[in-house]
C-alpha cells in the first residue's frame, strides 16, 4: 500500500488539526445516525493523539467504546477530474468514516492506514463532513485480543492480555488526496548486489488504465543524478558502483516510476530505494553478507498526554536518544509504528524489527496473576476468527512496509503460547504467509519465558529466535548470580537445539528513577545497571546470541495493576526521556560494539564454558 505523495501528478491537504469530538456513552451515536449532523458537542481534540489522557475526565479516559470525530474538509477547487481520497494512517481499533453522509470506509486493527476513494461523493471546491467514529474495543478475535465484561450496573470494562495501556483515537495524520484516473497502485523493490553492481527488480501495479500506456522506472542516487532506466512494469534496474544501505550508514536511491500515455506523463510516484540484503545464515545475521548484531530496544509509541499519538518533535527526539546511546536498532513492539518512524529509520541507517499487533495470545498468563489459566488454541480463544484476523494482520503489514530497507525481520507476534498443543497448527500457516508473501526477509515470532526450549514447539518454522528473558526479575528476584547460570544455561540450550541466530528481544528489570541501595535491590538504578551488565556477560559467552534489545526503551503507560506504578518502570530512560544510570552503561558499550559482536575486529570471541 503506498503512503500518499504530492508530486507534478497528485496532491495533498493534511486534515489533522483540531476536531470536534464526542464520546459515545450511550452507544447512540451508529443509531441516531451523529454523521448526519454536526455533532452536539463542545470538547474538540487534537489529531493526532490518544484522546484518553487529554482530558481531566476518569469516564472518558475509561470509556469502552465508541467516540466521534468530525470537521469539514474543503476539496481543492483545482482537483476537478482528479481522483479524490481520504486516508486515515490509523484509527485505533475501529474506524468509521462518512463523507457527508455516506459510509466511505471501514477497518478494524488500530495501526495500519486506510483509504476511500470518495471522488462520487465530494465536489472540488465544495466543503463535506467528515465524520469519523473510532472504537477502542477489544475482543477474543481482534489483534490485539481482549475481553470485555458489564458489570451488573451497565458499565462496559475493558481487559486485555498486553502490557501497555489501550490508548484509542486518531494516533496518526488524516490526509485529503488526489490521484489521476490512471494511477500507479503499488511499487515493489527488492535489492541485491554483486560485487559493485547492485540491483532494483521491481515490480509496478497500475490501476485504470486501458492496457495501451507504458511504464517507464528510473533511478536516480542521492545527488538526483539518473543511474539506471528500465522500460515496462516488471523489470530490474542495474547500478554500477552501487552505494550500498548500511546499518548507521543509509544510502537511499530514489525510484520514480511513470505512467506515459504517447508523450503525456499520467502518473508518477517515486519510492526511496535502499540497496541491502539481509540473511540468517547459520548461527549469523547477515546485512550485506557481513555479521550484524543488534543493540537497541523495545520501544513503544508512548508520550505524556498525547498516548500513543504520532508527533515529529517526539520522534526525532526519540532517534536522538537512540542515537546517544549507541543503539544500531528497536523492536516496533508491540504494534506496527507510524509510517513516519520507518521513513526516518531507513533514512538514519536504523535497523528494525517489524512486529504485528498480535500480542496477548496466550490464555494461560492468566494464572501468573492469581487467575486462572486457561487453555490458548480453542474455541473463543485463539482461535480461527484469531487468525484470519492475524492473516489480515500480517498482510497489511508486509504491504506498507515491504519496501523499507530498514526492516530486516518481521515478528508475527509477541509471546504467544508457544508450548501448548495447537500452537504449531496456528503458527505454521502463518509462518508461510509471511514468507510468500516476503521471500526476502527473515520471519520470527517472540519467545515468552515459560517456553523454554524442552516445551516450546515453533522454533523451527522460523529463521531466527527471538527471546524475551526475565531471570532477576520475575524469577530470581534479586539474584543475579543463580540467574546468571539460568541464563546461560537455557541460552545454550537454544543454540543446540536449533543453531539458529538468537536475539534477546527483552530483558530488564523495572527501576524506581532516584531510588538507589547500596545492595543493588531490586527496583534500584543499582540493580537495573547490574541486570544488564550480567545478561552482557553471557550474550559474550554465547556465539549464537547476535543481539540485545533492552526491554525498554523508556518507561510507559500500562493498565492498572499491583505490578504497576503509574505504568512500567523498566525503561533505561524515564517516560519523559531522562537517562537512569544504566543509560551511560549501555552507552559505553554499545559504542564500543558498533554493530559486531565483541568489539570491533569482527572476531567472534566464545568462551564455551560459563
Ligand atoms: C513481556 C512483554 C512486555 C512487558 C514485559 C514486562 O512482552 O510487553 O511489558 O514483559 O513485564 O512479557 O515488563
């Protein structure tokens, strides 16, 4: 799917700014048919942002369901004949959207864009009503799951299986475009290289044409000096003396792709082209056919007061910070980010685990917090409805994203019951979607902590193990050298069992910024330095291990809870971006790795006994 663009052939307006905003609290709103009218309502809201800790109101920051979002939108006069469209870069979980008053689009999963051509019901240089509805609900067959329950005086409450609060909204930009009749409707690139020559084969989808137009594609490198030219709508572009997209070192060629009528230009897009290839071969991960280790965090889209919404400021100070510390990559956990994160990822060299929204399969968790633990794979649990929705999950991630040459692995999900009877049915089928549908890119899926590699039973569908670890902190509480040995022990136990590159996709305790001891108790800046230091030790002992993603990047906001204050503590910086001690630590070493294991000869060191 390709973002919107203004060029000589198409043209945008940006519809985000200040809406008026209703909450539904009756669930009324579908009913009394709110589209057709300006809503009754005084608050306005800001988009894009989470709506839930905007305003000083406990029932709308819990409310579980429907709230509305409307303004007018005036179409260009100049846009006649053109085709028009209304994008939505995320509506979170459900979006409903009226054009005056006509549904034009519905879509449910909170963090993938989509669009309405609206050319037959909008008039250029007329205003229309734009009227959004966005629910937050999340049930057993969403992605992410959840379940909700009424109590006995009608209220609607909201649980889920995932550490992170269900912010809701419009979290990402709104966009009026045009496009011509005769569009190009899809780009796809996929790199490589030999020696000095690199290569662009690329395939362009085109839509509303007659058949009888041509395609042309150029290439163009950084200086807009033209490399490379290729007539028709599936080819390959050479490079000579290709400058390759390296990790910290990004290099973006820009492909156009034309539609030409006889001598009149249709369409146009362009697409910046990263020339990169990615492998796990053996117990490596290759970027370019040299050995990448990973160093970063989990992250997750998560600021004061805006929630989960996307803000340029925000980010760029996040990448900033990331850049400061030494990191060469992050974990989209646990949800696709905006498009705008993956845009300056690949312009910054950033490296990039892709994660769908599937987070929270696994019904047993349950029991970790006194419930009940119940079975995963059956009926009304992670079940068929689960994975068409995940299918649908995954899909639209590999569209939006398949041409980032940031992206070098997509996770298909976090945690998920790893071990019971039924998990190999679900996650087969999916492992091979994402395959077919990217032959290019390493597929994983997020290990929990139970699965230790004597249950779990998806390792091998996959090409690389992705684990999240917690000895010192829900196990071994407080007791770093027993968990060191646990550590290293199931490490190794990986490693023989599949021989497969491992990335440490979590790790780290929670840590009370400014609470300190002497003893390196738990929740100490003390202790947080220790834990991380420990599990460096081994990740150096293990040759398999070839990354660490410290969980997380910073602290952020969860549902309530007694494991909770005020959300989760285990960033390295604090929620409003505030180094912990364990900052400067992680700094040091991960400058001085710079992308290699063990420093910066290259050379693998591996002490095989701990
Ligand atoms: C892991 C989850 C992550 C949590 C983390 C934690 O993947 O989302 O935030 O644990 O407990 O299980 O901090």
């Amino acid at each position: 799917m390709l973002k919107p663009q203004a060029n000589e052939t198409r043209e945008m307006v940006n519809l985000d700014g200040l809406y008026r905003f209703q909450v539904d609290f009756d669930r009324a709103g579908h009913r009394q048919e709110w589209f057709k009218a300006p809503l009754e309502t005084c608050l306005e809201m800001g988009v894009p942002a989470s709506y839930n800790d905007v305003f000083p109101d406990k029932a709308i920051r819990d409310h579980v369901g429907y709230v509305w979002y409307q303004r007018e939108v005036r179409v260009p006069r100049s846009w006649a004949g053109e085709r028009v469209h209304v994008r939505l870069d995320s509506a979170t979980h459900e979006g409903m959207v009226w054009v005056n008053d006509v549904l034009v689009a519905e879509h449910t999963g909170g963090y993938m864009p989509f669009s309405a051509d609206i050319t037959d019901h909008v008039t250029p240089g007329q205003a229309f009503r734009l009227t959004i509805s966005v629910n937050n609900e999340l049930t057993q067959a969403t992605i992410p799951p959840g379940s909700i329950t009424v109590t006995e005086d009608g209220r609607r409450q909201q649980s889920y299986l995932h550490d992170f609060y269900n912010y809701a909204g419009l979290h990402r930009s709104v966009w009026l475009y045009s496009t011509p009749a005769v569009t190009v409707d899809d780009v796809t690139a996929v790199t490589g290289f030999d020696g000095a020559t690199g290569t662009v084969d690329y395939t362009i989808a085109t839509a509303g044409g007659s058949g009888s137009e041509t395609v042309t594609v150029s290439l163009k490198d950084a200086d807009g000096v033209e490399v490379s030219r290729a007539e028709g709508a599936e080819g390959a572009l050479v490079i000579n003396d290709v400058v390759l997209w390296k990790p910290g070192a990004a290099y973006l060629y820009n492909l156009t792709a034309e539609i030409h009528d006889g001598g009149r230009l249709l369409d146009s897009y362009t697409l910046p082209v990263g020339v990169r290839t990615v492998e796990a071969r053996g117990k490596e991960f290759l970027i370019n056919g040299e050995p990448f280790y990973f160093t970063g965090f989990g992250m997750h889209e998560d600021h004061v007061a805006i929630g989960k919404g996307h803000s340029n400021a925000q980010m760029v100070n996040d990448f900033r910070l990331l850049d400061w510390v030494g990191a060469n990559s992050f974990r989209t956990s646990h949800y696709p980010y905006a498009e705008e994160v993956m845009e300056f990822a690949d312009r910054h060299g950033i490296v990039v685990i892709d994660e769908t929204a599937a987070v929270g399969l696994h019904l047993g968790f349950g029991a970790v917090f006194g419930g009940i633990a119940k079975k995963t794979y059956v009926d009304g649990g992670v079940d068929a409805n689960t994975a068409a929705n995940h299918r649908q999950a995954i899909t639209e991630l590999v569209a939006r994203d398949k041409n980032h040459p940031s992206v070098v692995i997509w996770s298909i999900a976090n945690e998920p019951n790893g071990s019971e009877e039924g998990a190999r049915e679900y996650f087969q089928p999916l492992a091979e979607l994402t395959r077919q549908l990217d032959p290019t890119r390493p597929v994983g899926y997020v290990n929990v902590m139970f699965d230790t590699p004597d249950k779990e039973l998806l390792g091998d569908l996959f090409d690389v193990i992705m684990l999240n670890r917690y000895y010192g902190w829900y196990l071994n509480n407080g007791d770093l050298e027993t968990a060191e040995q646990v550590l290293e022990k199931e490490l190794r136990e990986w490693e023989a069992k599949y021989g497969k590159p491992m990335i440490m996709t979590e790790y780290g305790p929670d840590t009370m910024p400014g609470f300190h001891s002497i003893y390196e108790q738990p929740w100490s800046e003390e202790y947080q330095a220790a834990f991380l230091a420990m599990y460096h030790r081994v990740f150096d002992r293990v040759e398999a291990m070839v990354g660490e993603q410290v969980w997380n990047f910073a602290d952020f906001q969860t549902s309530n809870g007694i494991m909770r204050v005020d959300g989760n503590k285990k960033g390295v910086f604090t929620r409003d971006r505030r180094p912990k001690p364990a900052a400067f630590a992680l700094r040091q070493r991960w400058t001085a790795l710079a992308g290699v294991k063990n420093g910066s000869d290259k050379t693998i060191a591996v002490t095989t006994t701990p």
